[in-house]
C-alpha cells in the first residue's frame, strides 16, 4: 500500500535526511502497540525486524509500553498467590 503526503516545501527541506516512510511506519506501529491493537510480533514484521530483541529496543525507546493498570497488577497478584497455595 502506498499513501501520499502533501507538505509545504520548507518542511520537505527539513525532513530530507529523515526517511520519513520508514518513521511514518514507526510511528503507526508503536502507536497500534500502545493501543493493543498488535502485539509484539505484529511490530516485528511490519518493521522486519530480525530478532524480538530488536523488536522490545525499538518499543521501548518509543516508549510504547502496553498499559498495565492497578487492577491488572491486583489480578496477576492474586492469580500468583493462587498458584503458589495450591503447591
């Protein structure tokens, strides 16, 4: 798929060392990561990187960490707690 951008002249100028189709990708695939929308691996391919490890570099200088909220840390505590009763 291919999507055009129309920009003033001036930005063009300024953008001319940026490939700016790969950041636009970028861009977009942190974002569906922040959202839940793609996992990991979904990063991964639409940006063909060559090890998960590449993958979590990438997202974590993005900043695109999955929101984990109170509730989701009193759940996983309980399910823990859980686990280890039953041993």
């Amino acid at each position: 798929m291919q999507i055009a951008i129309e920009l003033p002249s001036d930005i063009v100028t300024q953008l001319e060392s940026v490939n700016i189709s790969r950041r636009i990708l970028e861009l977009i695939a942190a974002d569906r990561y922040r959202q839940g929308h793609i996992g990991a691996a979904e990063v991964r391919r639409m940006l063909n990187f060559s090890s998960r490890w590449e993958t979590y570099e990438f997202l974590k200088r993005e900043k695109a960490y999955l929101p984990y909220t109170e509730e989701d840390l009193e759940q996983d505590s309980q399910a823990i707690s859980n686990l280890l009763a039953t041993e």
